[in-house]
C-alpha cells in the first residue's frame, strides 16, 4: 500500500534560517503529492502541490520538487520566519478504483525562535 | 462561503455514551471524509463519501458510523465512546474533479473520552 515517512521532530530554527523537511514515499500508482500545514488551533491547509514527475510547487517562500528517481518530496525554504511555526504534513493522493484515499506523514512540528 | 464547518469544537463524553459529531460544507462538493490526528500517528482516515447515498471505510473505521444523505452533510456518529476515541476529528471535503489536487479541511473537533 501507499506510505509517507517524513523526518521526526521537533524541528527548532533561528528566525533567519534555512529549513529543510524530508519526505519520501512509497506508492505503486503515479501519485500527486502535497504539503499541508496546521497551523496552532487550526485546521489543514494546503501549502503547496506537484501533480507530476520534476514538478515544483511553491508557496509563501515553501518549495518541494517531486522527484520520482528517488521518491522524494522535501520542503525547503530558504528564510524561515516566526510566523512559519507550525506543524508540516506531507502526503500523497493516489486515485484507484474509487478510493480517493490521501496519505498523510506523521507529521512534523517546526519552532521558529527569534 | 464558509467552506466547511464542524460542530462541536469541544466534547467530553463518559464512556459508553453516543454522539454526532457534525459537518457540513458549501462548496457543492462530491468527496467528504473523516479522519482522526493522534500525536506520533499523523492524520488517519476513518470513513469517506464520494457522493449522496455512498460511503465506504477508511483506514480505522471500527467504533465509528457515518451516512450521506446529502451534498453537503457528513455526520460521524459514535455509538458508544470509548477512551481509544480520545482524538481531534476533522472533516475534509473536494470536487471530484480536483481529488488529485485539494482537499478542504474543517477547524476540528476534540473529543475526550473520560
């Protein structure tokens, strides 16, 4: 079946500094994948997608290349801010028959320290 | 457009009692589902619905019922709690046209099952 694995956390940063989440995943179809974010209180939200092999999805500075060779799908951003604390979810939605089922990572919490 | 809501935000209930536990979106959407979030274990989905009349199982359905008889409703009930079922619960909706790329997730529920 499909799987997610993303690195354990708790990831704690420096305002400033350079983020990196991993994720890999193990799926049999063409999977898309996502990163969500939950935000403290807060639901999901969705940070940002790619559909396909080698793209790249980016958001509010957040990027990820899916990189099929190496079923990866690492989150990076370049200058993480305060407001960037939360907890970060990667996942892949995988359509077969009609199960429309999205796996999730277990999930990891970023602090951003000033 | 209020997207999707879910009713309660908080619930303690004493094992062995029921309850349902509301949601509702209105962006006329075909997929809804239910997961639950548990520390260390992400986010696992309980039941889902591809349209009015449809439902199927999730990845942990025992203990949980759910029926569709409209667009925009999804209740999950719980026959009788158990402390296992100590959770936050979140309702997540799309088109079907987009199950590839978005789902919408409600604010969430926590429940405690004392």
């Amino acid at each position: 079946g499909n799987s997610v694995t993303q690195m354990e956390g708790p990831v704690t940063l420096s305002e400033e500094a350079f983020l990196t989440i991993n994720c890999t995943y193990t799926a049999t179809g063409y999977p898309s994948l996502f990163w969500y974010v939950q935000y403290p209180g807060e639901g999901l939200q969705l940070l940002l997608k790619a559909t396909k092999a080698d793209d790249k999805g980016s958001n509010k500075g957040f990027e990820a290349t899916y990189r099929k060779e190496t079923t990866s799908f690492h989150l990076e951003k370049g200058s993480v801010q305060v407001s960037d604390s939360a907890v970060y979810f990667c996942a892949l939605s995988d359509r077969r028959g009609s199960n429309y089922k999205l796996t999730f990572g277990k999930g990891t919490l970023l602090t951003v320290n000033p | 457009n209020a997207g999707v809501t879910q009713t309660p935000k908080f619930q303690v209930l004493k094992t062995g009692q029921s309850m349902t536990l509301q949601c509702a979106q209105d962006m006329n959407h075909e997929y809804m589902s239910w997961y639950r979030q548990d520390p260390g274990m992400g986010l696992r989905l309980i039941h889902y619905s591809v349209g009015a009349g449809i439902t199927d199982q999730g990845e942990v359905p025992n203990g949980y019922n759910v029926s569709r008889s409209t667009t925009e409703d999804f209740p999950l009930r719980l026959l009788s709690a158990a402390p296992s079922q100590t959770s936050v619960y979140f309702c997540a909706s799309s088109s079907l046209a987009g199950i590839l790329n978005e789902q919408f997730f409600g604010p969430g529920t926590r429940l405690t099952v004392l």
